[in-house]
C-alpha cells in the first residue's frame, strides 16, 4: 500500500513541482522584501533535497551494474560520447551569453542519477538496470563533467568560475549529503532500525523539489523577468535536445542489441538530466552570473513536462 502511494506522489511530482514554483513566482513578485529570506533558505533547501535524493541511489547495488556489462557500456556510450556531441551542436544556437552557455552545459552534459528511474518504470522501461547505473554515472559525471566543460565553454564564459566558491558548494552540496547517505546506506546494513530513516527519505525528494524551486524562483523572479528572453530562447533548445536523444536513443539501443525493457531505459537515462545536483554550482557563481541558476530551473521544468510525454511515445519507438 505504501509503495503505491508513493509511486501516486512521484506521478504527480510534474504538478507538485510548478505548484511550488507558482507559489515561488508570486511571493517573490507580490510580498515585497521576500527575495531576501527566500536567499538565506536556497542552500539548507538544496542540502536536504539532494541528501533525500543520494539515498534513493542504490550503492549496494554497485557490483550489479558490471553484471549487465552491455547496457552499461550503452548507458556509458550515450551519456558520455553521444549527448555532448548533441550539447554542443546545440550551444551554437544558445544566446552567446557566457552565464547561459556555463548553464547549458552544466545541466546538459550530467545524467539524472535520481527521477530517472521512476520515468523509465512508467514508461516500460527496466528500472533494475537503471538503479545499478546510477553509481556508475554519478562518479563518471564527476570525473568527467570538469574536461568537458573547459573543453566546450569558451575562455570568457570559463573565467566567471570563481574556483574557490565553486569547490565550496561542491564540497558542501554535493560531496557532504552523498557522504552522509553512503553513511546512512551502511549503517543501516548493520542497524536494521535506520531502515525507517531511508524508508522515510523515499517521501522526501518531491515535496523538497517543491519547496527547492519555490525559493529559488521566489528569490530570484526579479532577475528572471530581466532575462525573460535568453529564458526563453533557450526553452526550444531544451525541447530539440529532448526530440533528438528520443530519436537518437531507439538505433542505440539497437546498435547495442538491448530488449526493449533495457533500451527503453537507456531513452530514459539519456534524456534525464541531473539538474539538482549541479545547481548549487551555478548558484556559486558572483551574483552578475545568477542567470546560470536560471537556465539549469528552466530545465528542469521543461524536461519534467517533456518526460510526461516520453512515457507514452519511447515504448511505440522501442515496441516489446
């Protein structure tokens, strides 16, 4: 009964999420002085949100995704080879600005590590395989995501990142939650009575999506309406880049030689994107550069839009 009811909540995360972000909007525009508390709340609100969403990742699991050796060299190949090769034709369409472009690729060129496997089960996809990969892609992203983005960005748009606030929020957004749920992880192996810690932590992640892009909008919905056009060009690169990794993801999956379950949810890995957990590097950046944080929000709203729709069209393109 619990699972269902949960899986009720991650349906209706899409709603959930632009219920928080029209609250958001409308204090930040209507309660004058409401940016500035919204601000003081972004960091504690992305800290719980991306704990609760680390210990959904299966780290146990992590011996089982080299089991299924062929998706994971797919899952690999795709995310890692095809998608920034599709990234950066795209750029080149992106306002030229050096805080959109550093947004684009920050959240383009990180493959989702969380919701993925919610979409890729409502779509037909095979969730098992999904969950085994995501430690795989969390540590190839970081590796990885650093020589990309000084090989892609151009010198300008690479001298906005000021190093020292940007390891700051590494260390304390992203490195410090995925520490406390391996702990977590771990410890409840050996003390069966912090199952219910995690299994309360399966409950948070959309409430705190919410809650995360309510403050984030609210305190930032004054800038967005200076930058209500580069927002806005860069919504049709979202959506051409959600239409070819679909396109692109069917002959992949075929190339590979995965059943339909398996290519399903190699689709799904490539068009999820991992957002949340680069946030707080675009947040990081000097104030003149928060259109980066925008971008990377605007993402995320259009894919989780895009992927109600992929649930229904992936399995006609990868039919059982």
């Amino acid at each position: 009964m619990k699972r269902l009811e949960l899986d009720t909540l991650e349906r209706h995360q899409v709603w959930i999420a632009f219920a928080g972000l029209v609250v958001g909007g409308s204090a930040g525009l209507f309660l004058p002085g409401s940016h500035t508390a919204f601000e003081q709340l972004i960091y504690p609100a992305l800290a719980l949100l991306l704990t609760s969403l680390f210990l959904q990742i299966p780290f146990g699991m992590l011996r089982q995704a080299f089991t299924d050796r062929r998706y994971l060299v797919a899952t690999l190949t795709t995310n890692f080879a095809v998608v920034p090769v599709v990234v950066w034709l795209l750029a080149h369409l992106a306002p030229q600005q050096p805080a959109v472009l550093l947004g684009l690729y920050l959240v383009l060129l990180a493959p989702c590590i969380d919701y993925v496997s919610m979409f890729s089960r409502l779509g037909g996809g095979n969730e098992r395989v999904v969950l085994a990969s995501t430690p795989v892609l969390l540590v190839a992203q970081v590796l990885l995501l650093p020589g990309y983005l000084w090989l892609f960005l151009t010198e300008s748009a690479r001298n906005i990142i000021d190093l020292k606030p940007f390891l700051e929020a590494f260390v304390f957004l992203i490195a410090l939650p995925l520490g406390i749920a391996l702990a977590l992880q771990y410890l409840s192996l050996r003390y069966p009575g912090l199952d219910r810690m995690t299994d309360v932590a399966r409950w948070l992640p959309v409430p705190m999506l919410a809650l995360t892009l309510l403050v984030i909008v609210g305190s930032q919905i004054a800038r967005v309406r200076s930058a209500f056009l580069d927002l806005a060009g860069i919504v049709p690169l979202y959506l051409a880049y959600q239409v070819m990794i679909g396109l692109l993801g069917s002959p992949i999956a075929r190339a590979f030689k995965l059943d339909p379950p398996r290519g399903r949810a190699l689709v799904f890995s490539a068009l999820t994107r991992n957002s949340l957990v680069v946030l707080p590097l675009a947040l990081a950046l000097p104030r003149e550069h928060s259109l980066a944080a925008l971008v990377i929000v605007t993402q995320t709203l259009v894919e989780l839009l895009g992927l109600l729709v992929a649930v229904r069209i992936v399995p006609r393109l990868l039919p059982a």
